[in-house]
C-alpha cells in the first residue's frame, strides 16, 4: 500500500488532472483500485490536488528560503509566518534553526523589508537568508514563458483550480457560464503556457506517512552533474541553486527515517559534493501556494 500511494502521488505531482484511466495504465492498478484509493486520499486530506500560478507571472520574481532560530518556543513566530501572503511554506524543524519559511516577494528592497519585519519579531534570535538563483525541480514552478493574456473568467478558473485542482470541466463551467468544452481550452492554455501548474501537495511530518528533510550542499567541481542527478532523483520534492550559505538546497520526501538517511547518504556520495547539512521537518505548519487574482493583476497579465 505505501508504494502504491507514493506512486499515485507522484503521479498525480506530475499531472494533478491525469484521468483514472491513464493514472491505472501508468501505475499498473485498476481503475477501480486507483479511483478508491485516491478518494480515500482526497478525504482524509492526505492529499491536495490543487494549482498553483506561477510566480513569474505574478511578478514575484524574488524567491528566498529562511531559517530562523528562536529564543523559548517558536510558536508564536510560527503564527505571524503563517498570517502573511508572502509566505508559502512554513515549517518546525529540527536542526541549528527552529523553523525554516519560503518567501516570494517582487523585489530585492521587498525582500529586505520583510526580513527587517522578521528579524523585529519578538523571540526571533537570528534568521539566515538563501535567495533561489533558479529552481531545478519544484512541483508549483511551472516555467513560465511569458506573452500570455489573462482575462476575467481566466481568474475565475484559476482561483477555483486552486481550491480543487481536480474539479470536472463541468463544474468549473457552471461557475464561469461556459461549456465544458471551452473551459477544457482555457485550462489546457493556461497550464501548456505556464501560468498555472496543476499538481498534489503531500502532507508531510511526524505525524503524516511521508517525512521530509531539509538538506543544503556546497559544491566542488562539476555543478552539472550534481544538478543532473537531484533533477532525476525521485525522492527529490524541491530543489534550487542558491545564493547564501549553500550552493543548492533541496528537500527530500520518504516514507520512513531509514529511507530518508539513505537517500542522504547517496546525496552524500555524489561526485562534485563537498559538504552536507540537514534539518527534519519535524511539522509543516503552512504549505499554501493559492493566490489571488486581483482586476490589477489581470491588468497586468495583460501587458506582458
């Protein structure tokens, strides 16, 4: 069963709107078996499938993981992250920092502000910023490549998409007035553009069926190859080149504390790596990539 799960799920990370047929054909189940399983998934929230807009398009162009370390608990610190927009990730770790955010703001003095708000936070001691150079693998960057225009109903398919990523194209018809047919290549626009990537967010921690681990690495020597090997990696979540302490930072996703030393172990061992640090992500707090459509973003979308 745990394979079976990790294998729809990755599935549905690849394409979060695969038919039942082609997830059974790709996964070796039943139809049957596939569509069971995952409404089981979808309703004990083990899984979301949702979509989310990319942030080029929405002028985040800013991306910056941040590790904080706090004096007594973190909670508190932990509630202000997860009240701001700017945030899409927010997680308790275990390691030299106390929880770890990903910001996406639209420029650098942005990004300088929002730190200086952070750092002001009472019980926060010190915080340590990485800025992502350029994403190598993520489930919600869905590369995009410009010279697309969005309109009004564009927006209103998005912010249902992001609610139910896997809602039918006659359910999203009866909420913008359009036949399925019509919302099927607006959809299909908006995702072969970029725009929106459609894809399962996995609960993860102590609590869940998968953990995951934070690990950063400097490297020597042959960056490709590395780069090469983490974008192949199946047990890969995210990764990034980043500007900071680390060269790269990624996150692992595994079902067991075994699987993930393994797999840090052969992260480890890669040519081209020289060092590791790690951090378990003990409770992801916040993981929440919806966003909303304003008349001035559809306005902008418009000039670009």
């Amino acid at each position: 069963m745990v394979n079976f799960d990790a294998d729809l799920v990755r599935a549905l990370q690849d394409d979060g709107r695969a038919s039942i047929h082609d997830l059974a054909a790709a996964l070796g189940q039943s139809r049957a078996a596939v569509s069971a399983r995952l409404r089981a998934m979808l309703a004990d929230e083990t899984v979301r499938v949702v979509a989310a807009v990319d942030p080029e398009f929405l002028g985040q162009h800013v991306l910056a993981h941040v590790s904080i370390r706090t004096d007594g608990g973190a909670g508190p610190v932990a509630e202000h992250l997860r009240a701001l927009d700017e945030t899409v990730l927010v997680s308790a770790v275990g390691g030299v920092h106390d929880l770890v955010t990903e910001i996406r703001v639209g420029s650098m003095p942005a990004l300088h502000q929002l730190l200086a708000q952070i750092r002001a936070l009472p019980r926060v001691v010190d915080i340590n910023t990485l800025i992502y150079s350029t994403v190598i693998k993520g489930f919600f960057v869905s590369d995009y490549r410009g010279g697309i225009r969005i309109d009004a109903t564009d927006a209103a398919l998005i912010e249902q998409l992001q609610r139910d990523g896997r809602a039918s194209f006659r359910t999203l018809g009866e909420v913008v007035r359009l036949s399925p047919s019509a919302v099927a290549t607006r959809v299909e626009r908006l995702v072969s553009s970029g725009v929106i990537k459609i894809s399962a967010v996995e609960a993860r921690g102590l609590a869940q069926r998968q953990l995951s681990l934070g690990v950063g690495l400097n490297l020597a020597g042959d960056d490709d190859t590395v780069i090469d090997a983490i974008r192949a990696w199946r047990g890969v979540d995210f990764a990034a080149r980043s500007l900071g302490r680390f060269d790269v930072i990624m996150t692992l996703v595994e079902p067991s504390a075994g699987a993930l030393y393994a797999s840090l172990e052969r992260i480890r061992a890669l040519p081209g790596v020289s060092h590791t640090e790690a951090w378990f992500h003990l409770a992801v707090l916040k993981e929440d990539y919806a966003r909303t459509l304003s008349a001035a973003d559809v306005v902008a979308a418009r000039g670009r």
